[in-house]
C-alpha cells in the first residue's frame, strides 16, 4: 500500500503560519533564500527520500547488516541511499557558500530530514551521525583538523559516529574505563571497548571518523577527567589519502528489535599498540563538549519518532479508508442491513486515529520549535535573543526528545490497532514503525535520564528564570487565544491555562525539595516529565489552533483547505479534552510526593 511521506501541506503550515520562516529568511544570511527555494529544497528532499530510501525500508529490516569477521555488508540500496543524499548536497546544507554548502537556515533543514526519517529512519541514520560528528568538528577542531576531515565528511566521503557507551556504563559516562594516553608526538593512543555504537562500521564510505569519550590524565594538576578525541577508523595522510588501518576493531555487531540497517556495534580501540587519536577542544572538557553534539541528537530522535509516528497514522488512515467490515450503529428499526462500510465510519477507529494525528502533530511542532531556537540561538538579530534561545533550547531539549518518543509509539500502537490482525503481520509496514520507534524512548538517554535532566538540572537553570521565560511565552498565547472569537480556541485556551497553572505550582514546590532532598524529590521526575510534555504539546496545539481559526475566517476556502483548518481544530479539541486533563493527578502525585516506588525495598519484589 503506497503511503505518502509525513504532509507537505502540514509541513508548510508549520514553517509559515504557527512559526514565522518568513522572518528568518530576512536576515542577512539567508537572503539569497525565498519561500520558493524553501519549497525546491523540500521538495527535492522528499524526491530523493521517496525514490532511493523509502525503496530498501522493508528489505534493510529482511536482510539486516552481516558481518563476516573481514568487512560488513548493508544491502545495496543503503550505499544509493546515501550517494544521493551527498548529491544532492545535503551533508553540507547549512554550511557556507563559500564552503559548498546551499546556507539552509536550520529550521527548513530539519524539515527537510524529517522526509528521510519518515522514509527509512535506520538509513538516515547514518547521514544524521554523519552531519553532527562534522558540526562537532567544526566547532571544537582546530584548524588542522577541520582541513584534514570535514572536506571529505561535507561531501560524503567519509561519515562519523558519537562513541560513548561501554558494555558496563550506559549513560553513566562519568565510569567509562576507555582510557587515552599521550604518544609523545601530539596524539594519543586509545585502549577500551564501546557498545552501542550506531553507524561504527558499515560498507558506505572509505572512512569513519569516530568521536570517541576517554579517560585522560592532567599533568600539570594529576587530576584525571573526560576529552574527546577524533579516531579515524583509517588514518588519513596529510594529501588526503588514506594510510593505513588504525587499531580500531569491529568486535561484533548487535541485533536489534527494529531500525535494523542501521548498524549497532561493539568497538574494540586499541588491541595491539592503541588506536591513534587526536584531542578535540579542550583536555578533560570532553563531556561539555560531547553535549553539542548528543543535544542535537536528541532533537533528531524527536523527530525521528514523530516521522514514524507520522507514517503509521498515514498508514493507518489510508488503510481505514479503503478496509470493508462491519456496519454503523443503527435504531433497531431501521431499514434492512446495508453493504458493509470503511472502517473509518466506526467512532472507535475515527477515535484511534484521532488520537494518533494529536500525538503526531504535536510532536512535530515540538520539533519544529526546538529548530525554531536553533536558528535563533545562532541568527538571532541581538545577542540577548540568540543567548535567550540558547537557554530555551537547553530547558526543552528533553521534553522534545522524551514526549514525541513515548507518545509517537503509542500512535504506532494505536496504528496496529486499526488494522487489527493484519496489523500483526509483515504485510503491512506498521508493525515494523513500531519496532523501529521502540528504540526511541531508549537511545540517547532513557526517559528516566531525560526526566532527571529536566526536573534536577534544567528547571533550576539560572534561578528558574528560563523556565519562567517559557511560562511567559505560553501565557502570551494564552491572551491571544482568549482575546479569539473562535470557541474551540477559547476551550483549548482555558484547559490549558489551568493547566499551567498547575505546573508553575508544583514546580515552585518541587524546587526547594530537590535542593533538601533530591533523592525524593526526583523519585517521581518521570512524572514531571510527562506533565511538562503534556502541556508542552497542548501549547503546540493552541499555536496551531490560532492559526486554522485565523485562516479559515480570512475568506472562501478551498474545500480541502478548510477540511485540513478544521482537522487542526478537532484535533486541538481532542488533545485538550481527552489528553490534557491527566495532568491533574500528575499533579496530585507530585504534590503529594507519592513514594511507593521508592520506598519499595528490593526483597519485595
């Protein structure tokens, strides 16, 4: 069944009527853009995303990636894939003209990667590494470094990964045993094993750069701490060539639930004489460093999870419209029994696939924002709007990564669910959406991290001040969407403003907890998390909803324009009658400071 990827039409609405891209094509860097080089760049994205990813979705999931103890093979269709994204110049997008790139502002960047995630997101996934490792190194490499690798990483030569976790520490990477030692000549020698490490060999390109966390010791204070190194997976002679193979080892590759073709590997550095690695930045600053690029990361698996929920609601909703079975509800004296009807005609699937285009369009949104900042973080007019941006950014980054990733799997389940049977088998591509979604909630810090990063180190941030500045801009849409003669507006306007109310309360109470006892403060983070979620979609909801009320009384209508402005309404309806309310015992177990999980002992399990 031919699904489309994610809506165009959705997207655009996004960019120019809930965010302002109009503005942001206005500054001094990107006035060589207009909206028509926005929709070109968009519409090539989903041509090359259709035509050379979406073709090998199901195939690099059949025939995953095979290790022969020499060299690993993806299926054909992965080294296409990613020739054309270098083609069509991708890698290097939002990079300088004078550099090769096209100067993409970020946020129509991120849309365009949302057509490859939606199109075969383990695929992508090489090409999302690729782009970060060259960001990091941009940033923090000097100018030797930049010189020796970013050439062949901006046009796809060479790709890269992010190398943190080990076999014995997740995310606790204050434990990692990997340890780097000085050579004597201005590199180092690594010795340890990562796990986990996505994209660490492949058959794509003659080079991987990877960015690797060690152990290093300061020598002029003997302090042991964290820094970041590049360790090509080959060394790269001073022409650019390649030399000879570095002491980096495949030790094995993983075997996944789902996001199969994307590799997941167990490297080996250093197991003869160390694998040769040169500082990145600053001696023992490696974890500060590192965040760049795992922030960034972390809104990409937002919004790979939006994609994918995205697409299993497409799915699902084409399916419902073509599936015969059953009839409607009917007074029992009605006339005689009629041919059978769409699915669709059923309130229970309409309710399933309405809650699926809450999640999903929601989570797009919060995606869309986080780009919105930035883009803002980095071309904002002022220094005070580019640091205020930064700081946002900062606050919502795990909500932006958690709430699309728990919600938009619970659309794929919901998606299943429509398709009932047929559903559960391979015939149809929803159950594989949803074993590719299931890593999200995973990878990049489980919710349980991101919830402590939010509620232990995020909301306290400058005294709550940016947690307050977020509240502002809230309320602000909350006076517009009273000051709104439309009545699902002013319905979704009042739901929410208790709703953050209620969140500004048991913030301001939860605050104080942690600094006196933070174990039992933070006990209940998760929750808190998906409160702060849940009001943060709802937000992105009421933004939308403004805009389909302002345009559907600015004149006549397109029929399937005002069907697609009176969609967002129902579904901002929806969303603030059905999934906003839960808020409210969020709130009473915060308060309340529940404590049965943690007050649990382990023997009684």
């Amino acid at each position: 069944m031919q699904v489309p990827l994610l809506n165009e039409r959705d997207i655009e609405f996004l960019l120019f009527q809930v965010f302002d891209t109009s503005e942001v094509l206005t500054r001094e860097r990107y006035r060589e853009h207009t909206r028509e080089t926005v929709s070109m760049t968009l519409q090539t994205a989903r041509n090359v995303a259709e035509k050379y990813f979406f073709n090998h979705y199901a195939k690099g999931d059949a025939q995953e990636p095979v290790f022969d103890g020499t060299m690993v093979t993806t299926v054909a269709e992965t080294r296409q894939a990613w020739s054309a994204f270098a083609d069509a110049g991708f890698f290097a997008a939002t990079c300088d003209f004078e550099e090769g790139g096209m100067q993409l502002p970020y946020i129509v960047m991120r849309a365009a990667n949302a057509y490859f995630y939606a199109a075969n997101p383990a695929t992508a996934g090489y090409c999302l590494l690729c782009i970060a490792a060259a960001d990091l190194l941009e940033t923090f490499g000097s100018e030797a470094q930049k010189a020796a690798y970013l050439p062949h990483m901006r046009c796809g030569r060479f790709t890269g990964t992010m190398a943190l976790t080990e076999p014995a520490q997740g995310s606790s990477l204050q434990d990692i045993t990997t340890r780097a030692k000085p050579a004597g000549d201005g590199s180092y020698r690594l010795f340890g094993q990562k796990m986990y490490i996505s994209g660490g060999d492949h058959d794509l390109t003659e080079n991987i750069i990877h960015m690797v966390l060690a152990k290093t010791l300061c020598p002029e204070t003997g302090r042991e701490g964290i820094s970041l190194f590049i360790c090509p997976k080959v060394l790269v002679n001073a022409d650019g060539s390649l030399g000879e193979r570095n002491d980096v080892a495949l030790a094995g590759l993983l075997h996944k639930m789902g996001f199969r073709n994307a590799t997941s590997t167990v490297l080996n550095f250093g197991e003869k004489d160390g694998a040769v690695a040169y500082l990145l930045g600053d001696l023992n600053r490696g974890l500060a460093h590192m965040f760049q690029m795992m922030n960034d990361a972390r809104i990409a698996v937002g919004l790979f999870a939006t994609a994918l929920g995205y697409q299993g609601y497409n799915y699902s909703l084409l399916y419902a419209k073509q599936r015969k079975q059953g009839r409607t509800a009917r007074p029992a004296k009605a006339q005689p029994r009629g041919a059978q009807v769409e699915i669709i005609e059923h309130a229970d699937v309409r309710r399933m696939l309405l809650a699926q285009k809450a999640y999903a369009e929601a989570s797009l949104a919060m995606t869309f924002y986080a780009s919105v900042l930035f883009e803002d973080s980095r071309s904002a007019r002022t220094a005070a709007d580019r640091e205020a941006a930064e700081s946002l950014l900062d606050l919502v980054t795990p909500v932006i990564k958690s709430w699309p990733s728990k919600y938009c799997l619970a659309a794929n389940d919901l998606a299943i669910q429509v398709l009932g049977g047929a559903g559960y088998t391979r015939d149809h591509l929803v159950e594989q959406y949803y074993r590719d979604n299931r890593l999200n909630p995973i990878h990049e810090g489980t919710e349980g991290i991101q919830a402590i990063d939010l509620l232990g180190r995020k909301i306290g941030a400058e005294g709550g001040a940016v947690f307050n500045r977020l509240m502002a801009a809230i309320r602000a849409d909350l006076e517009l969407g009273a000051q709104d003669a439309d009545a699902v507006v002013g319905e979704v306007t009042a739901t929410l403003q208790d709703a953050v109310a209620a969140l500004t309360r048991v913030t301001e109470a939860l605050l104080p907890d942690i600094a006196r006892d933070r174990t039992a403060a933070l006990a209940n983070a998760a929750v808190y998390l998906d409160f702060f979620g849940r009001v943060f979609a709802a937000w992105m909801w009421l933004k939308q909803a403004l805009a389909a009320a302002d345009s559907l009384r600015s004149g006549a209508l397109a029929t399937e324009e005002e069907h697609f402005y009176r969609g967002k309404l129902q579904a901002a309806r929806f969303f603030a009658r059905w999934e906003l309310p839960k808020y409210q015992h969020e709130t009473q177990i915060l308060l309340q400071q529940y404590d049965e999980a943690l007050s649990m002992p382990a023997e009684w399990f």
